[in-house]
C-alpha cells in the first residue's frame, strides 16, 4: 500500500526542474505540501478509525491531525510573515 502511495505520488506528480535554484525550492515545496496535505488527511482519516474503534487515544490522534493540517495550510502565511519582519 504505502509503495503504491509513492509510486501514485511519483508519477502524478508535477516536473521539478527549473532554471533557477528558487524556482525549483519553489517547485520542491509546492510538491512537499501537496504530499503532507495527502498525509494529513490520512491521519485524520487513521483518527476517525481510532474514534469509532473506541480506542482511548483517539482524541490525541485527532487533534494531532488537525494541528497539522492546520499547520500546512497557513504555512505560506506564516512564511510571508516571517519574510515580512526580515
């Protein structure tokens, strides 16, 4: 499963190379976030199991996906705030 995940991620996944070494950090990073998006929301996914499994950490597990599923979308915000106070 999780080969099939990398394998799936490789191939549909956008062409790196760019003429400048900002260009591809940009491109590197469009592509790091698109694959924590999909991680993020297998753990949120994971926690959801874990509620209705009844387990006694599913709270924790929940929690800790929202966290970084937040934490991923307002990266860009919080990068341009730092950018802003440089």
């Amino acid at each position: 499963m999780i080969l099939f995940g990398l394998l799936t991620t490789f191939f549909i996944s956008e062409n790196v190379w760019a003429r400048s070494l900002k260009a591809s950090a940009d491109k590197l990073s469009q592509e790091a976030s698109t694959i924590g998006i999909a991680l993020s929301i297998f753990g949120l996914a994971l926690g959801g199991i874990y509620f209705v499994l009844g387990r006694q950490d599913a709270s924790t597990k929940l929690t800790q996906a929202l966290m970084g599923i937040l934490v991923l979308l307002l990266a860009p915000s919080i990068v341009s705030f730092i950018k802003g106070l440089v």
